[in-house]
C-alpha cells in the first residue's frame, strides 16, 4: 500500500525581475529573457523543476526571430546540503502556421557541473493548438533510457488555473536489486500540477506517484522527488 504525504511548502524568492517574474528585453532580431520560472513552453515540461526547499534558482531564455532559441535554467544552486549544482541547457526551434497552432523541436542537456557521471540528453517534440501544449521526448543514455508525455492546458477560466501533467517511463540498463531479493528493471511515474496567481502570489498543488512500491521504491530514480504518492502545496512569490 503506498504511503500517501502531504508536503507544505512556502517559498519566498528574493528577485529583481521588472513584473517579479520575467525580465524581458528585446535586442536587435533577439528577445533575451531572464526569470524565476522557466519561460520556454516545451522546455519548461521538462526541465527539472525546482527542488522543496531551494531557494536560488533561475534561468536564460534567447530567441531569435526566425524561431532559434537557445536558454539555461537552474533548478538548484547546490547550496543546500545534500544538494547538487545542476544547470539544464536547452537548444530548439518553434515554428507557427498561424496564431493557433505550432510545433516545436529541441534538444536538452541536463548537467551536474560537480557531479559529471550524472549528465545526460534528451530530445523532445511538441504541438501548441489552442493555447494547449502537447509534447513528448525522450532520452538514450548509457545506463538508462527514458520516455516522456507531456500536456500543458494553459489556464482554464473562469477560474484561472494552470493544469500540466507528466507521464514517464523509465527502462534501467541494468537491473536494481531490492531488499526482498527481486530486482526492477522498468517503472513509470506521473505528476498533475495546478496553478493559479493570487495577490501576488503563485499558489502550486503538486501530485506526483509512481508505479513502485515498498521495498522496490529503494530503486526509484525517476523525475519526482520520491516514489510515494506526494501532494505538494508550494507558495512562491517574487520581491522586486
């Protein structure tokens, strides 16, 4: 039976961004922007999202005019202990046929400037209609090979709130052992997000879980910060 966890977290982020966000800035044929949120629309599926408890974080996003983008974003600084420095770099291009629909390409690079043998790739796909994002990516790595859907439904009225889901399976290269003596060669894990702005404040609701149980959750190394069931209330909000 899972262990179902409620996790409270208030997070105040210290910030100089212009709408306490996003700084944005047009120069020449580019669009630079720097924020506390990832600001890329497939992208921001799939980078890490920011750890409980990591208070400095943030990233670049540059676009060029023909569609090119390239941007780094910084779920964790590593100060927290027990923490890495991890910077995700991504490179893509987005092309519209028109004000309602869009695909997008790119590639993903996550990396632990400490931590090398932790590096890895991904590509990902994606297709805005409507305001509503749909995209999936995958990675090849040497040990492991992950696959990923993703949906972003935009902000829904007349409630205002912000809905993205997350599906991803995992194929290990090598099996893990566990306690009982079995082994977990594959699992999956998703996660369902709400959002929604109030006075200020960016208020999240976060479940995530995943496929593995008990003893086998000690060979859990997926995109959700534990296999157990979590729910996840995060309170974040940016100062000039």
């Amino acid at each position: 039976m899972l262990t179902k966890t409620l996790l409270l977290t208030g997070t105040l982020l210290a910030s100089t961004m212009v709408n306490a966000q996003v700084f944005s800035r047009e120069l020449g044929d580019f669009d630079l922007k720097l924020a506390t949120q990832p600001t890329r629309s497939m992208a921001q599926g799939l980078v890490k999202p920011t750890s409980p408890g990591s208070t400095f974080h943030g990233g670049l996003d540059v676009t060029h005019e023909s569609g090119w983008y390239v941007g780094q974003w910084a779920p964790t600084m590593g100060i927290k202990p027990g923490s890495n420095l991890e910077v995700d770099s991504y490179l893509g291009y987005k092309h519209p046929f028109d004000q309602s629909l869009s695909y997008e390409l790119g590639l993903i690079h996550y990396s632990y400037p400490k931590v090398t043998a932790l590096d890895s790739q991904q590509i990902f796909a994606g297709l805005t209609v409507l305001g509503t994002r749909f995209g999936a990516a995958f990675s090849n790595d040497p040990d492991r090979h992950d696959s990923t859907l993703f949906a972003d439904l935009g902000v829904n009225q007349p409630f205002g709130i912000g809905v993205r889901m997350k599906y991803t399976t995992h194929q290990l290269g090598t099996p893990v052992s566990i306690a009982d003596g079995g082994s977990v060669r594959a699992f999956n894990d998703w996660s369902i997000s709400f959002s929604r702005p109030w006075m200020g404040i960016d208020l999240n609701l976060i479940y995530s879980d995943s496929s593995l149980d008990g003893a086998e959750c000690s060979a859990y190394s997926g995109q959700n910060s534990q296999c157990d069931g979590l729910l996840t209330f995060k309170a974040e909000r940016s100062f000039y």
